[in-house]
C-alpha cells in the first residue's frame, strides 16, 4: 500500500478524536467503578472493585472522575461555542456539517427502516447520520442527568441543605437508572452500529485515525460527498492511510475498549439476580 | 455622591461575599462535636450485640427468609399490632415469642435496603437495644426530632434534620403502592424507566434489523475490482 495515495477522506479533527478518547476512557472508567458499587454483593463486584482499590476506592475514583467528565463536558461546550460560525448563525447551526436534528433525520430514519425491509432504496446520508446525531445528543443528555444525581449524591450533606433528604433517594434511582440506559445503549448499540456490522467489520477506525475510506463513504454518505465535490472542496479534505503501526494501535485500544464493555455488561446481567436493589 | 455610592457597593459586595463564604452551622454539629466520640458514648451504654448481628455480611441469615410473605392482605394480626404501635417505648410489647425471633422475620424487606447490604449495618446499630422504641415515641433516638444527631450522625457527621429526612427503608419503586407512599420516587423511577424502555423500543429492533440487512446486501464491483461491502444504496 503506497502510503502518499490519498484514499481517505478527514471525518474527525484530532481535538474531536481527543474529546471521544477521554469519553471513552472517562466512562469505562464510571461504568466500572459504579458496577463495582452496585454489585458489591457479588464477587464479580468485588473483584472489580479490587481493580480500584476496594469499594470505598471505587467511589472515591466514581466521583473525581464524575467531575472530570463534567470538566470535559464545559470544556466541549466552550469548544462548540467557538466552532460555531457567528456570522452566519442560523446556516451554521441548521447546515449539513452541523449535529443539530434537520427535518431530513427524520425523512432519512423512515427510508432507512424501509430500507431495512426492502422497500424503499436507502437514504443519502450526508455527513451525520441520524444515529450518529442521536448518539451525540445522548452524551449531553446523560452527563447533566447522571452528573446533577451524581453530585447530590456525592455531597449528601451539601445536597440536604438544599432539599430534603428523602431527594437522595430519587436521585439514586434516577442516577442508577439513567447509568444502565447508557451501558446498555453504549455497550449494545453504539458498539454494534460503530463496530460490528458488516460495513463497519471489525471496527470503523474513523474516530482513531480521524478518516474514513473515500469508497465507502461515497457509498453510505453519498450526499456529503456530492456536496464537497460541488463546493470544490473534496481534494482539500483527502488524506492518506496511516501506518501500519498507527494501525494496529488503534485496533488494540478499540477492541480492548469493546472487550471492556462487554466484560461489564455480560457480567452484569449475570449477577443482576443475586444483588438487592 | 459618587463616593457614597461606591461604599455603599463596596459594602454591599464584603456583605455578599461574607455571606457566601461562612457557611452556616450544621445543628447535629452542635450536638456532636466528634461523631467518633459520639457514637462510643452512646454504644457504651447499650450493652453487647448478639453474634448473628455482628457477623459478616454474606453470613448473616437476613435476607431472603423463607416463609415470610405479604400475602393478599398487607399484614398478618401480629404485624398490624406493631404497625398501630408507632408512639411506643416498647414497640415490640406483648409479641408472642419475639425473643426467640430475629428482626428480619417479621421485616424482610428493611433488611434488604443499602444500609444493610452494603454498609453492613446492623439493625440495632441505629434502632438501639431493647427495648426498641417506636420511631415517634417522643425520647426515642429514632424521632424525628432527633434522630439526625442521634442516629444518621453516628457516621455522617454534620447531618442536619432535612439530611434525616432520607428514607433508610424506601419502599420498592416499581411498586403501585409506592405511588402512594413516595409519589416523587414512584414518578421519577417511571419516567426514567419509560426513557430507557423508549430508546431500547425503538433503537434495539433498529440496530437489529440494520446488520441483518447488510449481511444480505450484494457486493459492487467496479472495473473487476470488489469495493467494500455498499450498505446503502446496493440492491
């Protein structure tokens, strides 16, 4: 493979690749620690708190790195503040390249399920997808809902000053069950529509190597495409292969991310029955 | 005027900050300088705690006793007579052979909350030796007048009135009984639940049904050279 051909077209910008490593690093990391908590009854949850330094550790380690999560979610909306484009706002906010939901999201998610059954060609994707924009909008949505519970619950003294004590209560189930959607959606879902599937076998590299192939692409987002190529813009975002080496340490930390999840998930679900809620 | 003006701000921003950065005084801190020594003081006088309390958590014979269920009706006679007995001293007063019973076989379900799985609380850690008293029986340690210093301060030092007010054995959220007993938590539990179930009723089928259909799509040759699988627009 000749390595200055440029086969790949740039998806990611190497801030944005950073933004989802520290997610990624940053959840497995909750999920753990809060698994550990949550199953202590078991030795699965035990062991698992062991990784962290015990139970107490664990929600030591669940709380600093909680606000670091949330350190992150403040600074990713400062960066989205200065990405957008003041002078043209409304195009800025509602255009092709923007993750804000479009009447067309919802036109594309109906062809695409037609599609699914054969009835309707699929849709022209642009440079988002629906699923894509949904997975995004799922982190703002999760982070304020697990992060506000989350501190309640941490500063349980501070909390009561502000209501009653009998909020803790809300704010653990609440916290509990918003913490298991987002496990379950990431370790199912998102590990399966960004991984797993056919198109994507064995794993979509698009957010380690910042690339996507260009054929692929113009097949599944044939829109974005057509769209650079009218603006003249295509030849400017093309980029080559990275190394081998690159490569294969993307794969290592892609797949030992998906084994993390799974480990946690499946252990979970084995162990649901033997913990009291 | 413009000087008056600027003190009067000055002194209105030192009087905001002053009021933000000494925080007001906790009441349980009053009472218990140290929750250490507290909570020694108080063990002290309550005697020694039978082996089964004290014993590890998996081996205690807590949760999960058999042949201890609600049935049709909500309580059998004996545990009716103790719920009718909330302003007692002795809450277990004139109960047929309660010597020889444990707490948890007439309530499971309040041996089953966090404190007890998790912090590996025992029963009379909080509610006291016998005779145990009512929680609204006026110089119980339970009462709500006091039970913050006297009881959630043993370990969560600072803990005010409204701290006290969590509920140590919340009822089961799921529960049609609970919208009654703690409508906030049966409402939130629900509505979060209906979030969770919304998004895995709509995106688990969908995610499904999107990998089988790209095992099923053909694959595109272009000048006899196979291209990735097309997952879109082939067929």
């Amino acid at each position: 493979m000749n390595p200055t051909v440029k086969t790949r077209i740039k998806r990611f910008t190497p801030l944005q690749r950073v933004f989802h490593l520290f997610l990624m690093l940053t959840f497995l990391i909750q999920s753990a620690t809060g698994l550990a908590r949550m199953f202590v009854e078991t030795s699965w949850g035990r062991n698992l708190g062991y990784l962290f330094g015990g139970y107490e550790a664990s929600r030591t380690v669940h709380i600093y790195v909680g606000i670091i999560m949330l350190c992150g979610l403040a600074l990713h909306i400062f960066y989205i503040l200065f990405k957008i484009n003041w002078r043209n706002f409304m195009s800025s906010l509602y255009g092709p390249d923007s993750l804000l939901f479009r009447f067309k999201d919802v036109r594309d998610l109906f062809q695409h399920v037609a599609w699914f059954f054969g009835l309707k060609k699929a849709p022209e994707f642009d440079r988002w997808g629906y699923w894509e924009k949904f997975d995004y909008w799922a982190v703002f949505w999760g982070m304020i809902i697990l992060g506000v519970t989350g501190l309640l619950l941490a500063y349980q003294m501070a909390a009561s000053r502000i209501m009653p004590g009998w909020g803790l209560n809300v704010a653990l189930w609440v916290h509990r069950i918003e913490a298991i959607l987002a496990m379950a959606h990431v370790f199912l879902i998102h590990f399966f529509v960004g991984h797993l599937r056919r198109h994507n076998f064995p794993m979509d590299r698009a957010m380690f190597e910042g690339s996507v192939s260009l054929d692929a692409t113009r097949h599944e987002r044939p829109a974005w495409i057509a769209r650079l190529e009218q603006s003249g813009e295509l030849d400017g975002v093309l980029v080559s292969e990275a190394m081998t080496a690159q490569r294969a340490i993307h794969y290592v930390i892609g797949f030992a991310a998906i084994a993390a999840g799974l480990y946690l998930f499946i252990g979970a679900l084995m162990n649901v029955p033997y913990i009291s809620w | 005027m413009d000087r008056i003006r600027s003190f009067q701000l000055w002194l209105a921003g030192v009087l905001l900050a002053g009021l933000i950065l000494s925080g007001s005084t906790v009441s349980a801190q009053e009472e218990v300088a140290s929750a250490v020594r507290r909570y020694k003081a108080y063990e002290a006088s309550t005697g020694y705690y039978e082996e089964y309390e004290v014993l590890p958590r998996r081996q205690r014979p807590l949760i999960g006793v058999p042949n201890i269920r609600a049935g049709i009706f909500p309580y059998s006679p004996t545990v009716a007579k103790v719920r009718s007995r909330a302003h007692l001293a002795d809450s277990h007063q004139g109960i047929r052979f309660y010597k020889g019973r444990q707490c948890a076989d007439c309530h499971p379900a309040a041996a089953t909350d966090i404190h007890t799985t998790r912090a590996n609380l025992t029963c009379r850690q909080c509610h006291g030796d016998e005779p145990i008293a009512s929680i609204n029986y006026y110089w119980s340690p339970m009462n709500p007048i006091r039970r913050h210093a006297y009881v959630c301060a043993k370990c969560h030092e600072g803990a005010s009135a409204s701290y006290a007010a969590y509920v140590v054995h919340p009822p089961n959220p799921a529960m049609a009984s609970t919208f009654k007993e703690f409508p906030v938590l049966a409402y939130s539990f629900w509505i979060m639940v209906a979030i969770a179930v919304g998004t895995f009723v709509l995106f688990l089928p969908h995610t499904i049904l999107w990998g089988i259909r790209e095992i099923f799509i053909k694959k595109k040759t272009k000048e006899n050279k196979t291209i990735e699988p097309d997952s879109q627009n082939a067929d």
